[in-house]
C-alpha cells in the first residue's frame, strides 16, 4: 500500500522512515497529483500556520480537505494533529485548519515553562507497554466532540490522542521516539479503509 507524507515542511523525513520500517511504500506528497495517489496520509510535525499557508499556495488545502471528507485515513503529529483539527485556539491571525476531527486544539498549550518534556503514556488501544511520548511545543485538545475517542490523556486528564474514524492525531511525535505503534495501528485502519471502501469520518 503505498502512503503519503505531507511534505511541505516539518519532520516528515521521520515518518516516512517509520512508514518504510513497517513495510509501506511512502510518497513524500507536496502536489494535488501525488495526494491523488496515496491510500493514507500522514501529517507531520512542524508549525501548523506554516504549513497551512504553504498547503494554500501550493494549490493543496482544497484537495486535502476534499480527500479527508471522502474518508482518506489521516494520521497528524503535533502540528498534523492541529491540522485535522476542526477549531484551533491560540492560532496566529488568519490561520486555516484542514479541519475533519470534531476537537479544538490549544497549540503550544504547555507554555514556555514546559516547551518540550517526555512522560508515559498508558494508551489502551496499543496495549502495554506504556508510550513513550515527546512533546514539543505541543498542542492539547480542549473538546472533544461526541464522536471523537479520547486514546490518551496526560496525568492531570488532558487529551493528547483521539481517534474520529479514519481520522488519527497525537499531541506528541511517536516518529522520533522509536514508537512505532501509532503508525502500525494506522497502516491497520489504511488497510481496513482499502478492503471495506472508505467510511465518511
Ligand atoms: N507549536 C507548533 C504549531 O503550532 C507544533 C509543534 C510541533 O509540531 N512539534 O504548529
């Protein structure tokens, strides 16, 4: 199955080392052509309002929104995670979300204090061990919609994993760490989105 990897900006190089680790063919994706291509995409880290302005001149939030309301299986890091986000809190002016996860997003919700800190993660849909989790001038999810899962939450309850669908987004960058269970729990639902037809997320 061959997977894409949005390539405008941020780690994405990560990812699709992970993504080949596991067994997948990667398409670094930066035009409308090479989205068409793919049967699941991942969105890197890196700065959301960047990348939304470069998906913009480059001819490619359209299409992305379009791919994710036909069901496209996504999986966002951190700044991917804020660009599936339907409502982003603490954007820069103008900023555009590709939108599809019924959640709101603080980005850089830990502070200047807290920019970048590694905990564990109990994250029940991957079983044990417990995660491993980087976080990098990350975002939390503030809401989340009735028909989003919760997959992980910080200590103190915060969200920082949810699952609507074929929609995937973690607040941290699994791709860094080593973690590959994220990105083999989404081949599994790009896998399953191929056999069964997609599902509107
Ligand atoms: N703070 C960044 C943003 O707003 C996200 C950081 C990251 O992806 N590590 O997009």
């Amino acid at each position: 199955m061959t997977v894409g990897v949005l390539a405008l900006q941020g780690d994405f190089r990560e990812h699709a080392e992970v993504l080949r680790a596991l067994g997948a063919e990667v398409e670094l994706v930066r035009r409308p052509e090479e989205l068409a291509r793919v049967s699941g995409l991942v969105i890197p880290g890196g700065e959301s309002s960047v990348m939304d302005k470069l998906s913009r001149t480059f001819g490619l939030a359209g299409p992305l929104r379009d791919a994710v309301r036909s069901g496209l299986p996504v999986y966002g890091t951190c700044a991917g995670l804020i660009m599936l986000a339907d409502t982003v809190l603490d954007g820069i002016a103008g900023q555009q979300s590709i939108g599809g996860l019924d959640i709101s997003v603080r980005r850089n919700a830990f502070g200047s204090q807290a920019e970048s800190f590694e905990t564990e993660l109990d994250v029940p849909v991957l079983g044990a061990p417990p995660v491993h989790a980087l976080f990098i001038r990350a975002p939390v999810v503030e809401v989340v919609g009735p028909r989003v899962r919760a997959l992980a939450r910080l200590a103190d309850g915060r969200c920082v994993a949810v699952q609507q669908g074929n929609l995937l987004g973690t607040s941290f960058h699994p791709e860094i760490t080593g973690e590959h269970r994220f990105h083999e729990h989404f081949l599994r639902m790009v896998s399953g989105a191929e056999a069964g037809g997609r599902a509107a997320s």
